[in-house]
C-alpha cells in the first residue's frame, strides 16, 4: 500500500478529540512509510493531517477543487497539488491515486467522498479498503442508517460487512492495510444479483 486518501472537514469541529484522532490518523498512517491524499486545504482537520504527515516525512498529495482552491488556501508545504474543474473530475484523482481511504469526522464532502467510494467499490469500479473513523460516536446515526438499508434490503450484508469502522484511530489504520478485499469478478454476488 502506497498511498491512503484521507476524507475531512475543513474545520476542526466542536470536540478537540477530532483534532487529536486526526493527528493520530496521520501519524499511524506516515509510520508505516505510506504517503497521504487529501482535500489540499490549509485549514481544520485537513491542515492537522498534511501537517502531521509531512513532519513524518511522507509525501503529501493535495487534491483542490478550482472553486474551493483560493478560498482554502493549499497548504504551503505541499510538494503537490492536484487542481479540477469539478467534483466529480476531484473524486476520480481521489480514486485514481489512491490504494485505501479513511473518513474522518466532516461534513457534507466527506460524507460524499464516503458515499463515492463505497458504491464504486460495490460496482467494481474500483476494490479498495474503506474505513471511518467514528471519533465520539460521529458517525452513530450515519451507522445506523446503513443497518436499516441492510434490513430494509437496499445494501447487501456482504457490502456493509467491507466497510471498516473503529473509533481508535491506530486500530482502524491497521484495520485498512491488513484488510483483504474480494476479488473484483464477485461484485455481483456482494450486491446479492
């Protein structure tokens, strides 16, 4: 695994716990030697994940959007940053450049870049880990939705059962690099066709 995309919010939110997960997210992340992908902002939660990884001496890749780019201010420390048009064109750098993903405690972006990422694997388009980062519960309800579509019959067992959840940081990052995906020719059956 080189390279984990790391999804978060533009601010640091209420709780100073999601600053400090954040950094301890990075840090896991830049200790086992692999590089890190984010939003490339400068600001909240994603300034503490460039920042923590590249004072562990990883490569940064920041992937801006043309629209948020000058309002966010990229991170002056990047070596490289990634600038689209559109969404879409940004979560398509996101996938391309990037062998697993972590979702952080955020906002309406993060929960799209969650959403992307798990039905792209469901219709393999892509095959790669997923996990959130459920820091103080964050995502509880969001987790709960996903187990009433389970019951309600919209998202197979199988394909809930492929997203990774913890709410230690150190833990969900080994979680993620040990994780072994199903190969990419069963997709169907993980949608229950």
């Amino acid at each position: 695994m080189k390279s984990i995309s790391i999804f978060c919010g533009a601010h640091e939110g209420n709780n100073p716990k999601y600053a400090q997960s954040a950094k301890i997210v990075s840090e896991t992340i830049a200790k086992k030697g692999i590089n890190v992908v984010f939003g490339g902002g400068n600001v909240g939660l994603m300034k503490i994940i460039s920042d923590t990884a590249l004072d562990n001496g990883v490569e940064v890749l920041g992937i801006s959007l043309k629209s948020l780019h000058a309002l966010e201010l990229a991170n002056p420390r990047l070596s490289e940053i990634v600038v689209t048009e559109t969404l879409l064109d940004r979560k398509d750098e996101f996938m391309s450049r990037s062998d697993a993903f972590v979702v952080l405690p955020g906002g309406v972006g993060s929960l799209d870049e969650l959403a992307e990422i798990m039905a792209s694997n469901q219709l393999g388009i892509i095959n790669k880990p997923v996990g959130i980062l459920n820091t103080e519960g964050y995502y509880d309800h969001l987790l709960k939705w996903f187990d009433k579509a389970v019951e309600e019959g919209f998202i197979s067992s199988a394909n809930l059962k492929e997203l990774l959840v913890s709410e230690d940081p150190q833990e969900l990052v080994e979680l993620i690099v040990n994780h072994k995906r199903p190969s990419d020719d069963n997709w169907t059956e993980r949608l229950g066709l």
